[in-house]
C-alpha cells in the first residue's frame, strides 16, 4: 500500500515538472535576432528584431525591452552612440527602433529585456551593418 502511494507520488511529481517545463523556457532559450542586418546610412532608419524561444522557434510577443544602445563597438568606436527610440512593431514578437546611422560602418544593437512569465533577463548584442 505504502508503495504504490510512493509510486502514485513520484508520478505526480515527474508530470507536475513535465508540465512545467513545456509551458517555460529557460531564459537562455530566448534570443533576439536581426530581420535585416543591413541598413542604409542616415536619419531615422528602422532597425527590426525578432524574439525567438529557440527551442521552438516561435517568436515572442509582449516582451519588456527596458534596455537598448547603438554603437560603433565593433569597429572599435564604442564612444560613437546614437539615440535609439523604440516604435510599435509591425508583428507580434517583432520589436523595432528608430535611429540615425552618421556613418558606414558596423553599429553593435544591445538590447536588454524581460519576457513574461520568466525570471531573468534576455541580453544580445547584434551586429547591423550601415552602408551607403
């Protein structure tokens, strides 16, 4: 009798964690991702992102971007930032930002953000190339 309650508790404990596990990601599952990683030199140029859970590839809505900065880290020029300015995105899972590219070059897109229902903090850093 004692047995099978053990075993009855087990189970329920391995399909409690099943569950659990397939309705979060950890939040290392999550990156963000360039839709375009080219962009024209000059004012106001929209640069797009996806949030993807990588273990389906889904995309992510209704994150919480509390953390963005464009610079010129890449080609060694990280004094060299420019405003970023967050606007709607066109698609769920989508984020976008409006920022003026001064020169050709590599521009490093840092974002930080915060996914619902998950603890902790998505971070990347991407690469957008500006060209003329």
């Amino acid at each position: 009798m004692k047995t099978s309650r053990i075993a009855r508790a087990t189970m329920a404990a391995l399909i409690g964690a099943a569950l659990t596990g397939a309705t979060h990601a950890e939040i290392k599952n999550y990156e963000f991702q360039l839709v375009q990683p080219t962009i024209k030199t000059g004012a106001d140029r929209i640069v797009t992102v996806r949030l993807v859970d990588k273990t389906s590839g889904k995309a992510v809505p209704d994150a919480v971007i509390f953390a963005s900065r464009l610079d010129m880290a890449p080609d060694g020029m990280q004094e060299m930032a420019t405003k970023v300015t967050p606007m709607p995105g066109a698609e769920p899972g989508t984020y976008r930002f409006k920022a003026t590219f001064g020169m050709a070059g590599r521009w490093q897109l840092s974002l930080g953000a915060k996914v619902q229902g998950e603890t902790g903090t998505v971070e990347n850093k991407l690469v957008v190339t500006a060209e003329k």
